[in-house]
C-alpha cells in the first residue's frame, strides 16, 4: 500500500482527495494525513477461526463502513489484498461506488480467498505477476507496485 500511495501522489487531480485506510491492526500502513480507521479483526493470522467472530467482525465493519460513507463522501475503494476489504467492497458496489483491487505480489500460481471474492466485486482488478492472467483472465497487469 505504502508504494501504491507514493504513485498515487504523483497524479495533480488526486491533490485535493483525502484518503481513508481501513486496517485491522494499527500496525498496517496508514499515510500521514489519512483517517485510519481500525476494524476488528475475523482472525488472528496463527489462531482458530470462530463464526461468531466473523458475524461480529462483519458487522463492525458494516456499521463502520456506513457511518464512514455517510460522514464523507468516499468515491472509490482501493484494496490491496487482505479480505478484511471484501465487506466494505460489497457496501461500495451496493452504493454504485468504484472498487479496485490489487491482488497480492506474493501469488503467483494459485488465487488468495480474497482475490477470488474480489475478482467478482471490483470494478478494476490488477495482479502484480503476469502468471496472473491465467487465474484472472479480465484482470489488468500492473507489474509490482
């Protein structure tokens, strides 16, 4: 995300934007000047998975998502791979709203889970790895970023 945002400042039209990163722990990249707002996390990394902590999550982030769109008007949503993104990629394409997403460099034979849900709601889809085309055939290669 932190190479994806040194790109996206380059462009005069995106001057007057504000940026908003949704992230599931304050560790993740958040640029200076963004909102960063944090949503609950459905799973640690190395722990079991709970359906009640993944309604509960889900629900956090439909309630966040919400407040969020209707305190500013947020146009586009651009995720770089984590499912934590799907949930609110789901709101925004309810709402008529753009969603790019930029599958994970680290793929290159298989598909991740989220880039397999996102692949269906994303506007524009981008893969880092030309051997990415073969899983995602209407996706765009962007090269890593």
């Amino acid at each position: 995300m932190a190479r994806l945002f040194a790109c996206l400042q380059h462009h005069s039209e995106l001057s007057s934007c504000k940026f908003v990163t949704l992230n599931d722990t304050d560790k993740c990249f958040s640029p200076q000047g963004a909102e960063r707002v944090l949503l609950q996390q459905v799973r640690s990394k190395y722990g079991s998975f709970s359906v009640l902590k993944a309604i509960s999550s889900v629900g956090s982030a439909l309630f966040s998502v919400v407040a969020l769109m209707g305190r500013l008007d947020c146009r586009i949503l651009i995720s770089t791979g984590p499912g934590i993104a799907i949930v609110p990629a789901l709101m925004f394409r309810l709402m008529g709203r753009q969603v790019i997403h930029v599958e994970t460099w680290s793929r290159f034979n298989t598909c991740s889970f989220s880039g397999k849900v996102m692949y269906r709601l994303s506007t524009k889809f981008y893969v880092q790895n030309k051997e990415q085309l073969r899983r995602y055939p209407k996706a765009v290669w962007s090269g890593r970023l």
